[in-house]
C-alpha cells in the first residue's frame, strides 16, 4: 500500500465520521477526496482501458473517478491477505469487501452491518438448503450443489473459499450476494446494490436494483410495488425525481415516484438515510406466522434490535412527506387485520396440524418426501407470505389472488384432505400410529368446526346462507344469460 | 364556502360546457382559472408546507397551482355534509369525490358515470365475495374481512362509512377503488387514476396505472400489453410520446408507444376523448361465456348502453391511426375466431356439466368446498380470460401459454376426470343421485365424443393420427439425439 | 417499378456489400440514399397522411425517409407476384418480406437466414402442434384452428396464403412471426423487430423487443433478464446508453445498461454485430437435455453452422467489455455445472422413464390424454427450461424457485407417484402389459436407489441426516418461536 493510499484512507475516515452527524437536509459532502490518481492506479488503467474497457468507462462516469479514487484505491491488498495475488508487479485482491469500503465509508458499513442484509448467507437454512442441497441438487459440482452457486448464493451469498491457485473456487464466487462472507471475515457485497464500476448511488435507489433478490414466488415485493400507487408514480414520473443528487430527500429533492429506497433507507425530513434496510419494518412476516420484527432480528443473532414500535414511527416519519396522519394510521390498521386474519385463519391452526402430524409420525420424517410438505411449504412460506407481503405495500392482486386466494384454495382443497389422508392411513395402520391420528383427526375436526372454517362443512347458520343466496342471484342477474349466450 | 369558491365553481362549470364541444384537434381550454390563491389554501399551505412537503409540492407541480385551484376549493365541506370535520377553524372532508371535481370537469365526471368503472363496487358479488367474506376471510376486522379492506376494495371501490367521530372508518379507507361509494353518494375516485396532489394526465395515460388493477391471473391486461406490439413500441418511444401534453392526439402528437389511454380512451383523428372506458369495447371477456359488451352494460345496470358494433366501429377509428383497414380486419377476424374457439369448445360445455353437477346435487351446494368449484372457477375465471384477452390486445404468450394451453390442461387432467369422479359417486348412491348421475354421464360422453374431444378417447380418424405421426417423426428427426445427449 | 427504384436498388447493393466489410469500430454508411423521394411515395403519402396519419409520422422519423426510401420502394410489386393487387394505380404487395429487405441490407439478410430465427415457423412440431391443433383448437377458423393464429404463430411465424380476392387470408395475416414464410418462398419477418414505420435500429435494441416472443412459462429470458445484474443496470440507465446511435460499440458508445442484442447481436470492441442471433450461444437448452448449439443446428436443417466452442469464444469477446477473464470463466463453470446437475439429475432419467412407459404401452399412446403427459411436459419443457436459462443468464430466482424447485416439486411428488401408480396399473394387467410394468418398475427403483434420489426412500446416511438434524435446529432457533407467535 502507498503512502498516498494510506494518507487518503486516514482523511476519508475522518470525514466519514465528520458526514455521520450531518443532518439529512445537508448535501453530503464526499467522504474523501485525493488530489490526483495514483500512480497505481494509472498503471492498471493502461491496460484495462484495452481489455476491459466498460469497466474503465463505468469508472470514468463515477464518484470515484471525481475524487481520484482508482482501481487500486480498492484492489490493492497484502501477500498475506487471502485471495491476494501477484498482477503485473502490484499485489491485489479481485473481490473488494464491505472492509475494503469502510476505509472511507465507515458509517454506510456499520448500519449495514447491524441489518438483517449482513445475516442473508446465514438464513439459509432448515428446508430451504435441504431443498437445494438434498432435494434439488447433489454433490458433483466441487462436492456441493450446482444450485447453491447459481441459485441461492447469488442472493444469500456465498462463503467464499479460495482454491490452490488461490484464487476464488468457480462454486463461491462469481458472486455479488447480499450477505456474502468473505475471505476477510466480513459480511456483504456493496456491489449487490452498487454494482459494477459505477459505485453509483442512483444504481440502488431504483427499484429493480433491490428486484435482484425480492421478487419471484416466495416475496414478490417488486411485482407488489409496481402494482401498487408508489410503483405506478414512479412509472409515470422516473425521470423528475432527481435520483442522481447526492443529497436526495423526499420532499425536498423530489416529491413523487418512491422508490423502495425512498420508503426504507433514504433521507426524508427529520429523518436521516440509513443501511440498515430493517429500521423502518414493523413486522417480519418470513415466518409460517408473522413476528415483530425485532424479535426476528434478535432470533438471527442481531445485537440489540430497535423495538418494533420505534421501527414503526420512523416509517410514519417517512409516510407523512406525502401522506396525512389519518391515512398512515388506517393504513396500518388495515395492514395489522390482514397479518392478523391469516394467521389466525390460516397460519396457527396450519402449524398446529402440520406439527401434530409430523410428532405423531404420520407424515414421514425426510421432508419433502410427502406430498403434504410441498402443499404446507407454499401455503406459508410462498402464498401466505405473499398475502402479508401485498397487504404490506398496498398490492391488491397480492394481497388477493397471488396471496389468500391461493392460501385459501391449499388450505381447503389440498392441505386439509391430505392431513385427513395421512389421518385415515394412521388410523388404518392401528397401534401407536392409530392413538396419534386419532388425537390428529380431532384437531382437524375442531379446528374445521371453529367459526373461520364451518362453512366448508355446510354449516353456515341459516341467516349467513339467505345473504349468500341473494348476493348470487343479483350477481347472476347481471352477469348470467340463459340463451344465446354469445348473442 | 366563501363567494370566491362560488364563482370559481359557476366560471368553471360553464367551461366545463364549452370544454365539452371543442373538436378532439383543439387544444383544451382549463376548465377554471381563479384570478388569485384563495386565503384559505393559502392557510392550509402555512402548516402543509411542513407537515406533508411533498403534497404541496406535487401541488406546486400541477395545473391546479397553475389555475389557483388549492387545498380548500376541493376539501372544503359543510358540517351538515357527512364526513365533514372542523380543521383549524375551516370545515374540510379528507375524500374529494367525483362530485367534488364535477365542478369543474363535468363532462368527464359525467362519461365516468355512464362507464363499467363507476359500478366496479357492485361487480363484486357471488363467487368472489364469498371467496372474500367467506373463505378467505372472516368478521374480524370491524365486522367484516380484513381481506375486503386490503385486497378487493382498493381495486373495485369502498362503500364508505364514518365512525363515530365522523371521520371515515379504516375497513373503507383509505381507499381510491375504482368504483368507491362515496358518503355524498357519489360513486368513483378520480383519484385512481389522477392519483395524489398532481392531479395528472400523463398519470393517467401509463399503461402503469391501468395495471394497479388489470393485471394477474385473471386479467392480466398489464402484462398483455407489455408483451405486445404496442407494449414494446411504448417501452421504446415512451420519452418521445409528448405524454404531458394537455392535447394528445394519436397521429398528431405522437405516432408511437400506444398506451391504454391511447385505445381506449384518447383522443384520435376525428375521435374525441372519453372518460367510458368501455366505449370502444365489443366483448365483454368477463363471464364464463364472452358477452356483447352492450348486452352486458345491461345486466349491470348501465342506462343505454352503447351497441357494440359502435363500440367497435369507435375502435377500428383508433386503430386507423397507425393500420391499414385489410389489417385491422384480419385482427378482429382473428379475434372473433378465439373467441369462438374458447366458447365452444370449453366455455359453453364445461358450464353445461357443471350446470348439470349442481342441478343433480352431486357437486354439493357449498361453493368452494369441492375441489371441482376451484378447477372450474380458474377455468373460465382465469385461465378462459386469459386466452381471449391475449387475443383482444395480441399477446401471444397469454393466449396460448397462460391461455389456452391452461385451459385445455385444466379441462382433461382436472375438471373432467373430477366430474366423471362425482358422476360415478352419484352412481354408487343409487337412487335420484344416481338417476342424476346417469344424465350427467352422457352428457359428458357426449361431450367427449364430439369432433373437438374425441383425440382425448384415442377417437381420431386414421388420416389424422397419420398426419400426426408425420409431424412427430419430423420433429424427432430435428431435436431428439438417441446417443450422447450432451455431446 | 421504375427505373428510379431499380437504380436505387442496385447502388443498395453495392452499398450494403461496401458496409459489410466495414469494421466494429467504423460508423455504419446508410446502405442507400435516394437523392430524392419517388413521385409513387409522394402520391401514397398524398392520402395516407390522411388515411392512417401515425404510419407516415413514424416514416417522417426513420432513417428511410432520409435516405428518401418511401412507400412504393417497398410496397411496390408487379401483377404476376402473388399477394400484389392492383391500388389507385400502382401495383403493391401489403407484406414486405426479408427479400424486399435485401435488396438495400443484404447482409443482415444473410445474417438472419442462417439463424435458427429464420427456421421459427418449422420449430413448430410435435407436441406442440398437437397442442394448439387438437388438444386446444379445432377446425373451426378457415379449416385451421384458431389459437394458432392468435397464439403460436404471432411468434413462429405463419405460412402466408391468399385467398381468392389475392389478399393474405386472416389466419395468416396479419402476422410479424419470426420466421414468417412468405409468399415469395422468403422465411422472417423484419419487422418482427423493427417493428412497423420507424424500422428503428433502437426499437430491436431494446429488451422489451425480444420479449415479445422471449418470455413466459417455457422461456422467460426477458423476466430473467430484468432480474439479472444486467437488467437492474439497464433499467437504472436506460437513458444514457445511446441507443441510437447507428453505431453501438459497447465499450466504445455505451459502458452500462446492457441489452440483450448488447451479447447476442451487437458489436463489442473486436467483434461484429450480427443478425444470426445464435452465433454467441453455446447450449441449446430447449430439449429434454440440453445439446451443443451447432448439434441443435445442424438438426434443424441449418447449413454448415458454427462450432459451440467458437460461439462460446465470440460471447467471451463480449462479456470481456466488462468482466475480467477470471470472472467470465467463473460464470461458465456455474452455468455448466447447473445444466449438468438438471440432466443428471431430472433430465435423463426422466427422459428415460417416459420412453420406457410409452414403449411398454402403459402411458396410452394418444400425446396429452394422460396426466404424465402434462406433468412430464411442463417438468422438461417449462420448468427444466427455466433453471436452465436462469444460470445462463444469472437469474437466481429462475434457476430455483421457478426452475429446480418446480423441477424437484413435479419429479417427486407427481412424476414418480404417477409412473409407479402406471407401473401397478400395468403389473394388475397381467400378460405383456405386466412384463413391461415389471422393467419400467425395476428401473424407477434403480433410479430413485442412486445417490441423486436415495433421500428421497429416507436412505440418507447417519452422517447426512445429523447434518440435517444439525442445520434444522440451528434455523428454528432462529426462526421458531412456541409462544405468543405474534408476541
């Protein structure tokens, strides 16, 4: 390392923390500036500007070019470093870590440190690695799965190892995962959000930059936020939101157009930016039933987690730019019924058959060996999370058809005949396996007789069936003709 | 009301009038332009200003602030009016109903009111509001399912109510549904659409916000359209539509990028703009069977509906911007012939055996609580739509994969192996079950033997299952490699 | 035609062969200029501009009319070409082919005719027709089915016929399938792409294009696409990555935002645009299991194609823009070893358990009339496809949750229970029927005893299952709390 390099970490340091107690309406100021590139840096470009030469422009467009922070302001590394290798008469390391980034970025590191993003290579766990470990995958790619590295560990992270050459192993790396760990103990990828050479902030303020990873089957928060009033403004008004200012405060920078970044992690009045993508959320409805969030942070090790309530208030901090307090309020009410109303529904008396029948060994105990696994993991862990999810970012659709729909249609046309199936076989087999279905059957038949489930048993009271009958002979009026259907 | 708001009202509704009989090739004329900001707006802006910043900004950003039309010339209330509340010494409603900007925009509220978007409160009925009520959702979140207030409601609408402090209640708002019943009995939000304190037109013409409720599994006009020709040319052009433009004539002010609002709604040669969305549409794809779409104007209650060989005619006028008549006739056969496709082979006979499963009490009279009522309903409710909107706005994809295809599937490896299961459990029971079951039976034998079902029981004619070989061989010749698959 | 335009014609020609030879790095030279527009294009403008005024507006903004390429030079026809008719005096045909193309861009002619696009409408086979013709059409559309003129043929492409006005019939035109076949015997569609008047290089550029085909359940690429790395940065950029310039050099006139003709098509530094849009692709992962690109080729009848390991080579030339060696041979080891992992593991032994339930006549012989049918189909043909493209593209979500996980879903819980429950339908047959029940069973057994599936039996090792045992404690901790679930 340069005594330039040296100099220049030292300074950014100092302004790090010097930009750590700005409030949020006070333009960022860089958090370090060099005088000029180094002579390092200068050498690597001479190459690279032939052999990879959108790196080298993605640079030139970037912060860093501005302030004279070059390649090996960041690649440089030791011998002894792990990963290190000799390039050209310079020692470098090709994987730059969130330790690399916290030489000048130090408060952005620290709030990312304390967020679930920094735990996301440690959530997989349980079902979900058997299923790309055991179910899904074998042992042929370097004694792991193929799935893990072109799969999970693209969201999760990898750990990454380094081969004999030592280089980064093909399975862990490429690899930009949210909570990778790397070769330098840290956790994180600033690049999973800052990706590739243009280190830019506008980058991870677009939605489908976080579209990366939340999306798809088990949390579609970007299909939910394009659908919803905050995707739809940005749609319409992308290009008026100033998403380039360094200094990018809903309400005073822009006003329409939230991005996810808006909501959880950027400026709003009174409110500072943060990395910490958890400060802001209430619930964590990951689970077969929702948790308070920090709950579910303390479960993941975190140290410390801020209470829910105050999560909850600073998003209402952020809410009130643009919406009154009567708004926010009915929002989260109807928000906390819909958590409520799966759980209590769906997500407790579920849980309770799945764990009576798997403690009864009535549902074998290789997970995902029987059909009943598949049908209980989607209903919580896609479909029910995706009803929280869309009632969360105001996504009807999710809400609805993508979420208590498809619960609902699990729930009463696969999930309770299955359980009464696997009932009947223990029933069937007498013994032990006869005494646990029996107990199994009866929780299903009193779960089925409660006042959330009766009417599929025909047992609505007389008066609920006459409201039936006449919502459908109205609707029937409008909708149904008995000739000529096509006229 | 102070007499400022009075004459701004009366200036603006004889605007309004002469708005209404301008040519679609002037430009319109602001319904209202007050000479000056009221001091009311100007005492809600003191404290907004700071309170909600990013309202008065989108305000500040609006024809509104242009035309002096502020806070109070739309919140402004009376205490007798419900919903209505003492604000710092002003009387304010927080819902602005079409009413409310029927002071202005008359004749828009007016086409508002004749269209299937001002009745979408009333379109939720039978089948999805038991889905809703019933088995998805339970009374608990102030009477009712939590579901309605999150999910259905914040695309068809609200029917409003105030609490006992007068101010609207969180089961039914907030909400912008399309068809809310307001307290003023006013049904609609024109804020679905003009979403927020911009009030915007170009927010209405992204196909964005149409796709806040037309969009997923069984409507996906969202994603058709982006899949389409006209989709593509937007996602290409969008920055050269001149879509803030407050006259937007296709083939005048721009010759690419059809949005929704383009087809549907704007204004082209010779056409004038329309707030009836359906004005231009001649099948109503909505039930298990395509309806006219005048036909089913009527059975919802529409007061003289439009024929729709107009409606249609008004489309061919919009499509001639940019085709050759040749052309937009080939479209529409192609169309029709999907449509009768859909209908006959599937649509018209699976309602006829599930007609006849119900009629015979061998599919019980629970709705949702067979698995049959599932496979049925995402037939035609889903999948069936699908198909025929693919075809109504050319997205191949949804035709056939997410269309037909599903449809097809659904009817031979679901519905009619469940309805032959039903009929031989019919049998089994004996006397008028079985009596029932026996009609049942061959109508699904019959069903089964005509020309389109026929290849299911090994029916085809020698030259066909010939000719099917013929094409099979041809195309194992091209993919199928016996030895060494991977090379 | 007049002289005029044959003149023009044949200085094209020479253009087009002079540009051909032009490098990457060259501008592009119009491959004809007209030194003004023919008296035939100022007549048809004369109406048009009237008639259908978007279509002249999109001319008015494409490089034809600059370079005074107008109506009648390509619309022009003589009376003895079929599909010409005769119009206010001129002969004209309404669909302009790859031929009329040619006559000023001969390369990109001859690029396109040796790709497999230009092969789109014989892709269609086997099981697919028997899909759209049988399972899901009928006979009722012009003595063809319905849905293939709405659906499969708006991507493949149809067989044009005129009927006996000597117009295009409608259910084969309208019509911009990629491998259209023409009246003239010409195959494709150029306005597939570029799509109608503003036949704009830009408009093919964009992702949005490709997906007009490229999406859905059995290739989503554009969803894939828009989650990939490549995607987010497109969408973060799409603004600054010239996209209209003639000349697109990555690297050179754009460093971010990369679309899918920036790897397949277009120039890099060193490396040609093309329009045989598999000259960069390795694997052909359409099939059961994937095979080489040129193996695939040279199945489809395609001349003399491309050795993968040059293709592979050519998109290495493209990645290196922006990705260091190492990091480019790390991605196609991930890529590799996930094909590898979805043949081994699904793939083959899938494959071979179908062909040995057809063979032994225990899966009936009439395509789609069984269950396996669909559930083989869509495990091979959506699903395997999805995770597939999903490593190819780095996707993650494609690869698992819409790929794998699917894959293992159906091959376990439906695949195998359906071709053992086939197996004891067979066995209780006796006869024939029995012996071959006996082998296809023997080889389900051996299949799932291997080391991919044994878990499957729960003949997992102690070690494998205190592996499990240890990771499913270490999540509940983290996850599973007993009480007060809501806290």
């Amino acid at each position: 390392m340069t005594s330039h390099a040296v100099l220049g970490w030292c300074a950014g340091a100092l302004l790090a923390i010097a930009s750590a107690s700005a409030t949020a309406a006070s333009p960022p100021v860089p958090p370090v500036v060099y005088p000029r590139l180094s002579e390092e840096s200068a050498a690597c470009n001479e190459c690279h500007r032939e052999q990879t030469p959108a790196i080298v422009r993605q640079w030139g467009d970037s912060g860093h070019f501005r302030a004279n922070v070059g390649c090996y302001e960041c690649h440089a590394s030791s011998p002894s470093s792990p990963g290190s290798f000799a390039h050209n008469g310079f020692t470098v390391h090709v994987i730059v870590t969130p330790n690399d980034c916290a030489r000048c970025h130090e408060q952005e590191a620290a709030e990312f440190r304390a967020s679930r993003h920094a735990r996301a290579a440690e959530i997989l766990g349980s079902q979900d690695n058997v299923l790309a470990e055991v179910v899904e995958g074998n042992t042929a790619f370097l004694g792991g799965s193929a799935l893990l590295a072109s799969g999970c560990r693209q969201c999760h992270g990898s750990t990454v190892r380094v081969g004999t050459d030592g280089r980064p192993t093909p399975d862990t790396w490429p690899n930009t995962g949210m909570g990778r760990i790397n070769l330098d103990g840290s956790r994180g990828s600033c690049a999973a959000c800052h990706q590739r050479h243009t280190f830019s902030a506008a980058q991870a303020r677009v939605p489908d930059t976080c579209g990366k990873c939340h999306l798809g089957p088990d949390h579609p928060q970007k299909e939910i936020y394009e659908e919803s009033k905050h995707g739809i403004s940005y749609a319409a008004s992308a290009q008026r939101i100033n998403i380039d200012r360094p200094k990018w405060v809903v309400g005073e920078d822009y006003s329409v157009g939230p991005t996810c970044a808006t909501c959880h992690m950027s400026a709003a009045s009174g409110r500072k930016a943060t990395h910490n993508v958890g400060e802001r959320i209430s619930w964590n409805n990951r689970p077969e039933v929702s948790l308070r969030a920090d709950l579910a942070d303390l479960k993941l090790g975190l140290p410390d987690p801020i209470p829910w309530e105050k999560r909850r208030a600073a998003m209402k901090d952020v809410c009130q730019a643009c919406h009154a307090p009567a708004f926010v309020e009915g929002f989260y009410t109807q928000y906390d019924a819909l958590v409520a109303l799966y759980a209590e529904k769906f997500g407790v008396p579920g849980k309770a058959i799945v764990e009576a029948l798997k403690k009864g060994g009535l549902a074998g105990d290789t997970q995902f060996a029987q059909k009943i696994d598949w049908t209980w993991f989607e209903l919580w862990h896609h479909e029910g999370r995706r009803a929280r999810h869309g009632a969360a970012m105001q996504g009807p659709d999710y809400t609805h058809w993508h979420g208590l729909y498809e619960v609902a249609k699990a729930f009463y046309s696969e999930f309770i005949p299955e359980a009464q199936a696997l009932v009947a076989k223990g029933l069937a087999a007498g013994g032990e396996k006869a005494a646990a279905a029996g107990k199994v059957g009866t929780l299903i038949d009193a779960t089925l007789a409660g006042d959330d489930h009766r009417w599929y048993l025909g047992r609505m009271t007389p008066e609920e069936k006459a409201e039936r009958a006449r919502q459908r002979e109205e609707f029937n009026r409008r909708y149904v003709t008995k000739s000529d259907p096509q006229r």
